[in-house]
C-alpha cells in the first residue's frame, strides 16, 4: 500500500501535467509535462504526462489543420463561423481536460487516457 504523501505527489504531478493544456496558447505549457515525465520515477505519472503530451500534440495538429478552412469560412461570414468553430474547440480542450483532472485526483493509481486523440508517445 502507498503512503498518502507518495498519493498526494501522484495526484499532483499528475494533475500538473493535465492542466498546463491550459496554457497552450503559449508554445512553454507543454514544457511542464516533458519536465515532469523527465524528473518523476512514478509510472502512473509519467503515462499522464506522456497522455497530456499527446493531448498537447494534438489539439496543435487540429488546430492547424482546421485553421485554414476555418480562416475562410470566418472571413466570408464576417467572423461569425471563426468564433464558433473556436468556441467549440474551446469547449472540447475544456471539457477533456476537466475530465482528466477529475480522473487524476479521484483516482491517482490509474493514468488517464484521452479518448479521440492519435497516441504519439
């Protein structure tokens, strides 16, 4: 059995990792997980920071992806389709996101996986 200072690291560090998605607007958010799966030993930790890594990876491919059509469309509708396209995507990083952290605090001994998401780590 785990010690609750080792649990309450577990679910810190883990949370860490999540939340830094966050920050993803700023290119360094995805420097917290790749620190944390660099200085941790702890295996749950280290597969949620490797699955914030991939969550990072991908809401940045999406978002490439899609800015192009998106740009377009905005521009044509006067900014209204550009808004809403963000607004959803917003919605879904929110959403996910949330959903980890409440899987990392409520139960730290399993890692969390992002459903939806291309696995590149």
């Amino acid at each position: 059995m785990q010690s609750t200072e080792t649990a309450d690291k577990r679910r810190l560090l883990s949370t860490l990792s999540h939340v830094a998605v966050f920050f993803s607007g700023i290119f360094i958010s995805i420097g917290v997980p790749v620190a944390i799966l660099f200085v941790s030993d702890d295996e749950v930790v280290k597969a949620n920071a490797k699955e914030s890594i991939n969550f990072h990876l991908n809401v940045w491919l999406v978002g490439l992806i899609v800015a192009i059509p998106v740009g377009v469309l905005a521009f044509l509708s006067f900014g209204l389709f550009g808004a809403l396209a963000a607004g959803i995507g917003q919605l879904w990083v929110t959403i996910m996101t949330v959903l980890a952290v409440f899987k990392a605090l409520g139960n730290p001994n399993e890692p969390f996986r992002y459903p939806f998401i291309i696995h590149f780590l």
